[in-house]
C-alpha cells in the first residue's frame, strides 16, 4: 500500500485523510504538480518548484514554508521507487464558503504512485488525438486541481478511440493536449501555442525548447491550425510522464505513418537530459538542502 503524506505526517494510504471542509475538495480550491520520479530522483525538480510556485502565486495561495524539505523527506520513506509524484497543495479548511477567510494554513499532499511509462515498442505507434474545442478556463497557466473540462473531453477522447485529447480555441488554433503540450513540424521548424492563460508552461516543454535551441532546431510560437493539418510533416505531444510521443492522426487526419525525424531527435536529447538528471542529483540535492 503507498504511503501518504499529509501535513508533516507520512501514513500508509487508508489512514490518510484531510478535512471534509479542506477547499481542495469542496471547490478545487488547491494548485498541484506531477513529477516523474527515477529510482528516488524527481527530475527535473526545480523547474516543477518553480511552477508550483508560479502557480500559489497567481492563486494566492501561500507558499507552504520548507516544501522542498518536505517533498525530499517523503521520497526517502520510499526507498528508491520510481513512480508519478503527485504534490497538492490546497488553500485550507474552513466551513464552506466562497470567499475564504485570511489566514488559513494550506494542506500539504503527497504520494507516490506506480506508473507504466511508455516503452520504446509503445513510443513507436505513436497518438491518435481527438480534437474539440477547448472548453476550459481561461487560466490554464495557473495549474489548478479542478480539471473537469479536461476529465470530460479526454472521456470523449477515449469514446472515439483516441489516446489523447487535443484543444483548439474558436479560430481553429491548437492550444494544448489534455494532459501535454502539443506541438506541429512543417519544413523543420517545430510550431507551439505561445504561454499564456490558455496553456501550461509544460516543464517538458521547457526543456525542449532549450533543447532546440542547442539543436539548431527552429522553434515558432505560433499556434498550429485546424485548417493547416495537411500541411504538416510531423506532430508530437510532451509532457513530465508522457516524455516525447509522436502523433500519427487527429480526428482521423493522416499526419504521419512513423515517427518523423525531427520529433525523434527531440526524444533522444530529451532522454539524454533525463540521464543527466539522475546523474546529477546527488549534487542538486545538497543545493536544494542549503
């Protein structure tokens, strides 16, 4: 049974529990990130504490004091296992009320769970993606814990036989996948909705548009289209589980038939960086315990 964390306490998870008046559960009152984590190093931490932070932020939420600590101290009850970290952090409990009251204390989640990662055989057959008009609120960036819009197109997604839902705004601009960022290759420059409110600054994302540059690869913030989906050689989803996964058809469009060159590029650079990333962690660590 995983075990939990939960406000300076780490408990198998049948025992844990947070208040049935916490925010998180009453309205989706909480922020969270998902770390991929390799036998006990979370990679690429700092950028998910980065965005964590970004996102208490922008949802006025303080910041829990010491959480670095507390995410390092939970991976070291578990022993090296790998996984999906999951981290909550919610505004607080107090009896229902829209407006919270100043000065509540945040709730702190944490557990670590078993997760498939694609294999390389997987990796290869590449996505079908589902597109439907992007539902959601307009704060994507914020990384906010009620995901309904989501739930519900990626639900309409698998009922199509997709493996992943795609969003496109009125104009028939691609915005993001339900649980990645989505990306279009045209004549070797890679095209990617621009940050904002209606996308995630996807860690992943992140990392490959500094990968790119290194590359020499020419990277566009501009939306890819609806109407321009012919056009296109090549199209890929990232994220922190998904890592780099080719897209083959969406809603039956033909993109491609194998993962296309550039794409595949890109996946091979960003698993030498999530080599790195384990490699030097020992190091990372002793930074983040200063």
């Amino acid at each position: 049974m995983p075990l939990v964390y939960v406000n300076g306490k780490i408990v198998p998870a049948r025992e844990a529990a947070v208040s049935a008046m916490d925010r998180g559960f009453l309205f989706g009152d909480a922020v969270y990130e998902v770390i991929k984590v390799d036998r006990g190093v979370p990679l690429f931490f700092r950028h998910h504490l980065v965005r964590l932070d970004n996102s208490l932020r922008e949802a006025r939420i303080p910041a829990p004091p010491r959480l670095a600590r507390q995410v390092l101290s939970y991976l070291d009850a578990q022993k090296g296992k790998s996984g999906s970290l999951y981290l909550e952090v919610s505004r607080g409990a107090h009896p229902r009320s829209h407006l919270p009251p100043a000065g509540l204390k945040p709730t702190v989640m944490l557990f670590l769970q078993d997760y498939h990662f694609h294999t390389p055989s997987e990796r290869e057959k590449g996505y079908a993606l589902h597109a439907v008009r992007d539902i959601r609120w307009s704060r994507c960036d914020i990384k906010a814990t009620s995901l309904m819009g989501a739930i519900l197109c990626k639900m309409e997604a698998r009922d199509r036989g997709a493996d992943e839902v795609v969003f496109h705004d009125a104009r028939g601009r691609f915005t993001e996948a339900g649980s990645t960022n989505f990306y279009a290759v045209r004549d070797g420059t890679v095209f990617t909705h621009p940050l904002g409110g209606s996308i995630l600054k996807g860690v992943t994302r992140t990392l490959l548009k500094g990968i790119a540059r290194e590359e020499r690869i020419r990277w566009s913030e501009r939306a890819p289209r609806l109407a321009e989906m012919t056009t296109w050689d090549e199209a890929f989803v990232s994220g922190t589980l998904t890592g780099v996964m080719p897209v083959f058809t969406v809603d039956g469009t033909r993109i491609s038939r194998r993962m296309g060159p550039l794409t595949r590029r890109l996946l091979r650079a960003f698993e030498r960086a999530e080599a790195e990333a384990v490699e030097a962690w020992a190091d990372e660590r002793r930074r983040l315990l200063q």
